[in-house]
C-alpha cells in the first residue's frame, strides 16, 4: 500500500511539475534532497546504450551539480566495478521531521530497529 500511495504522489508531483514547466529530471533530484543527507541518483547504463543517452547524463550532471545531487552511473547493479561517481553529493540537513517521515515510510522494520541500536 505504502508504495502505490508514494508512486501516486510521486507522479502527481512530476505531472504537476510538467505541467507548470519545471524539468521532470530537476524535480526527481530536489525531491531526493528532502530526506537524506547526502542524496544520489543512480544511472543503470549499460555500454551499448552510453552513447545515446550521453546528452541526458550530461544534463543530470548539470542539474545535480547545481542542486548538490550526486550522480553515478553503472553497467549493471552487481557489477561493482562498473558503478562511476560523476558527481559527489554535498552533505546537507535535512529537516528532522521529513526524515522520520522518510523512515518510516522507505525502510522496513528490520532498518527502523538497526537505526534504532546504532543510536543507542
């Protein structure tokens, strides 16, 4: 349930974006900054699709850079040796209460008790 309602916001937020001219790629970094100290977006491109997505990594670049997002890039989630930061994240604080909200609604039960013992 919890993932169909963020879904939804997270469409109705794009949508409403789109709508009002904002870049769709601009409102998906923001909204990472929101609950996290260090926020990252993750590229999955495999090297016969580098090419033609080059001009779209360049302008998430341009907009993580002037938003402090992050950006890597990979050829595959477990090929480890193929993840490249692009871009480094810069610390920020989030406010208290939307990274509670992001806990509790992003990490399972198991995560809320591991935070929980390393901040005891």
């Amino acid at each position: 349930m919890t993932a169909a309602v963020n879904t939804a916001h997270d469409e109705m937020l794009s949508a409403r974006a789109v709508a009002a001219g904002r870049n769709r790629t601009t409102i998906g970094l923001i909204a990472a900054l929101n609950a996290s100290n260090h926020a990252y977006v993750i590229l999955n491109v495999p090297d016969e699709d580098a090419e033609s997505v080059k001009q779209a990594i360049d302008e998430a670049r341009h907009i993580g850079r002037a938003h402090g997002v992050g950006i890597i890039t990979m050829g595959g989630p477990k090929a480890w040796d193929t993840w490249n930061e692009l871009e480094e994240a810069r610390r920020v604080e989030p406010d208290p209460e939307r990274l509670d909200e992001f806990i509790n609604l992003q990490l399972s039960h198991d995560a809320h008790d591991r935070i929980a013992r390393a901040l005891h």
